[in-house]
C-alpha cells in the first residue's frame, strides 16, 4: 500500500504538476489511478516528440548586395541531433552544428542557446546567393525548413 500511495504522490507532484486527489492518506481507488494515468499518455508524447521547426520565423530573408544576411532557423527539442545548413542551388553542405564544410568562408552557423535559434550568416552575399537554403536536423529520416534567401541592389536615386 505505501509503494502506491508513494508513486501516486510522485506522479501528482512530479510529473502532473496539477491538482492531486485530496485524499492521499486514503485508500488509492481504481478511479485514481486511471486518472492519473490518462495523464501520464499526453505528458508521454510529449516528451517522445522529437525535434520540430517553430514556424513564426519569416521563410523570405531580404538582403542587399554586399550586406550580411542571416537566414534563421529555430528548433524545439533538438535533444542530441545536429542541424545543417544546405543550399538547394546545387544542394551543397554549406554547414554542420558550428562547423563550416564548404569552401567559401562567407558562410557562417550561429548557434543562440537562449532562443534555439540556428542563423545562418552569408557575409558580403551577392546576387547569386539567391535562392532556397534549408535548415535540416539530422533525425532518420532527416527534417528540414526551407526559406528563400533574397540578394537584391540598390537602386540609385540619379
């Protein structure tokens, strides 16, 4: 009788962290426990859900010719996945976590621990960085968030 009444109270206080029957000195009914376990179901998904895309972010990034741009990519529940960035273009791995794989140094991974956020930084971007970049997180098979990057010139005013 003490393990149930011992793992109703876990179950209220730990992981339901809601009301618990106010009776816990009492006799562990039928009704309690399957109350208690209708709750454990949700709480179990999510916490099993694995990593997702928080779609709020903006999936169109505007930057002019030769200024920083930064395509940003915030993911939920990444747990021990890693996300890379790649360019549809000709789908080359343009970056791992916070590692650089391509040749072209301009591109840059920021990783904000704060937010969960995942920028990609293209420094001096010129017109033919235009296109669509994609966020991906390595889960099997792989996720990704796509966004169109946009390398535009300034019109002069003469």
């Amino acid at each position: 009788m003490k393990v149930f009444l011992t793992f109703r109270i876990f179950l209220c206080i730990l992981i339901l962290r809601e009301t618990c029957p106010q009776n816990l000195r009492g006799n562990v009914t039928v009704t309690d426990l399957h109350l208690i376990s209708e709750n454990i179901v949700p709480m179990r998904r999510v916490l099993d859900r694995g990593p997702y895309f928080d779609t709020s972010a903006t999936k169109n990034v505007t930057s002019l010719v030769g200024i920083t741009g930064h395509l940003n990519c915030r993911i939920k529940n990444l747990g021990n996945k890693t996300v890379s960035w790649i360019r549809h273009r000709d789908l080359h791995l343009l970056t791992v976590s916070e590692s650089t794989y391509t040749s072209d140094q301009r591109f840059t991974s920021i990783y904000n621990k704060q937010t969960g956020d995942w920028s990609l930084q293209i420094k001096f971007p010129q017109l033919r960085d235009s296109g669509i970049y994609e966020c991906q997180v390595s889960t099997t098979p792989p996720v990704g968030y796509t966004m169109v990057f946009s390398v535009v010139v300034l019109a002069s005013s003469a």
